[in-house]
C-alpha cells in the first residue's frame, strides 16, 4: 500500500482456539498477523473451514481472542468491555454470511435498521429516526415503503441488502464482510458487489472482504491474504497475487478458477490437491500444507513456515523460499 495510506487495523500472532470435550485444541485461528489499511478492502480467502469467518469475528469481538492482540486506530481492541467496546462497535459494523438467519423474522426492516440507532443514541427524534431509515433504504437500492415489512417478504438480495442498512446505520468506518454474496445467485452477486464498491466510494468506507470465491475477491479487493487451516500461506496486492502466485496451495486455488472460454478452459492446466486434509486439532510443528503439497520436504513436517516478504510486499509463507 502507498506510504500515505494510514493503518487502521493491525493484527499481531492472533489465535483463536475451541475446547473440545475429551479431544483437544480445535485451532481454528493460528498465529495470524495482517495490517489494514484505511480506505481498502482487504481480501481474507480460503476453503471451507480454513478458519476466515472465525478470524474475523474474533477481531470484531464475537469471539475472545486467545491470544495475540488486535488494534485499531493503534488502539488496543483484543479483549474490550465496556464503554471501550461500545467505542469500537460504534465504527466498526459486520455483513453476515445467511443473508435470512441474521435478521430477526418477528422485526419489521425499519426496527432491524433502528435497532443499532437505539443502541448508540443516533438520531434520537421519531421523525429524524425515520428519515435516516428510508435514507439509507434508498442508498442500498430498497424502497421507503419497505421499511414496514418482515424479512421473509424479500428475496435473498434483498434482505442482504437490508443487512448492509443496517451495518451502516451507526455510521461505521470498519466493516467485516464475512462472505456477504455466497448465499446469492450468480445474477444478484454482481449487484451486492457493485454496492458494496459504491457505498465505499461514497462513505469511505474500509472492508475486510471474506470470500471463497476467488474471482469475485480479485474484482473487488486491493489486497488478498489466503488463509489454510488457521495460518496465513501468502499475502500480496490482488493484481501481483493473481498473476504470481507462489506458495503450492494459491497456485491450487487459482488454477481451479474457471475461464468462460471454453477453448482455454479445456487447455488451462489444474494443479489437483492430492493427499488428506490434516485436523486442526492438537496440530503439530510444520507446514499444515505438507501432507497435500508435491514440493513436500522432510522440513516441512518439523518446521512451521512464516510469512516472509519476497518484495513488492508480497509475502508467503513456504520453505521453497
């Protein structure tokens, strides 16, 4: 990111780990370091179950942190409570995943957008409370008249963008994406994408983007981390890591995207992961990678890899390099 780009949040050897009965650990978040910067978005990407949507909600306070810390502003955030909590979530909002389960059916729009208002104290006239609700109606692409209906009278673009209206009626400066379009269809993606881009454009708004669809992350992110079973594998600006990945497993990734032509998708060459996903409970030292890497080396089964930056700020964590 350029110099006069100021960091807004700043992530430092974060974990998050579960307790499970008679097992273990379950490390779901491992050691992770990412700076944000103010005005991007920033790409978190990976698998299923690689641990994104848990780093992201550890950082916005749903989950406790285990240890590590988590600043934002240079302030420290990691284990907030308090009128110190309610300063973070005052600027900092979340767009969740199921677009249906994160509103409540019994409330109608207006309620579900207000509700934030209430909590923070904004706009404290009925009047006042209700022109800013229909504002931001408008501002994601809804009616005024919808305020006075129940989720379940909307499709599932819809009531994303409901969840987008009411991320943003407490004026935050911060928003977590986890996954915002992976319920939709193809057809409306695109169109809670280009809002997102719109509404940051506008408000000047910093996006932490969680996604596994790697295609729609290169559109809309300035940078991209990819994340494997709790650690970070590589980090670089969405162009330089498109066109140059490194470590074996973005290279799989990338390589499993696929091209609308039909001729260059039958010539393009898919790099298959063979081999068993490890567990992420009670994991050992060494890359988490090894048992599905081809370059594998006996090093890579005693020894963790860090993220090292290999110029142009792009950073990888592999023993190859």
């Amino acid at each position: 990111m350029p110099e006069t780009k100021s960091k807004l949040l700043q992530v430092e050897h974060l974990k998050k780990y579960f307790t499970i009965r008679k097992k273990g650990r379950l490390m779901a978040v491992d050691d992770v370091s990412f700076d944000i910067y103010r005005g991007e978005t920033f790409g978190l990407v990976g698998e299923s179950g690689c641990g994104k949507t848990t780093c992201g909600r550890t950082i916005i306070g749903l989950y406790p942190a285990t240890s590590g810390s988590i600043r934002y502003e240079g302030k420290d955030i990691t284990h907030l409570t308090g009128p110190q909590a309610h300063w973070f979530k005052k600027r900092a909002q979340m767009i969740f995943q199921d677009p249906y389960a994160s509103l409540n059916p019994r409330m109608t729009v207006g309620d579900i957008i207000a509700e934030g208002m209430e909590n923070f104290g904004l706009y404290p006239g009925v009047k006042q409370r209700q022109q800013r609700i229909q504002e931001l109606l408008g501002l994601v692409g809804l009616n005024k008249e919808h305020a006075n209906r129940f989720p379940h009278e909307f499709s599932g673009g819809q009531r994303q963008r409901i969840g987008i209206a009411r991320a943003l009626a407490v004026d935050p400066e911060f928003i977590i994406c986890d996954e915002p379009i992976s319920a939709l269809d193809v057809s409306i993606q695109a169109q809670v994408v280009n809002l997102l881009i719109k509404l940051q454009q506008e408000l000047g708004l910093t996006y932490l983007f969680i996604a596994h669809d790697l295609s729609m992350v290169k559109h809309i992110s300035d940078r991209v981390a990819v994340m494997y079973m709790g650690h970070l594998v590589e980090l670089a600006a969405s162009e330089e890591l498109y066109s140059h990945p490194l470590h074996p497993y973005t290279q799989a990734l990338l390589s499993a995207i696929p091209i609308p032509d039909p001729q260059i998708e039958r010539q393009k060459e898919v790099l298959p992961l063979e081999g068993e996903v490890g567990s992420p409970i009670n994991c050992q030292p060494g890359c988490r990678f090894a048992s599905r890497c081809p370059h594998a080396m006996e090093r890579c089964h005693q020894e963790t890899p860090v993220l090292k930056d290999l110029g142009q700020a792009h950073l990888v964590a592999c023993h190859l390099f």
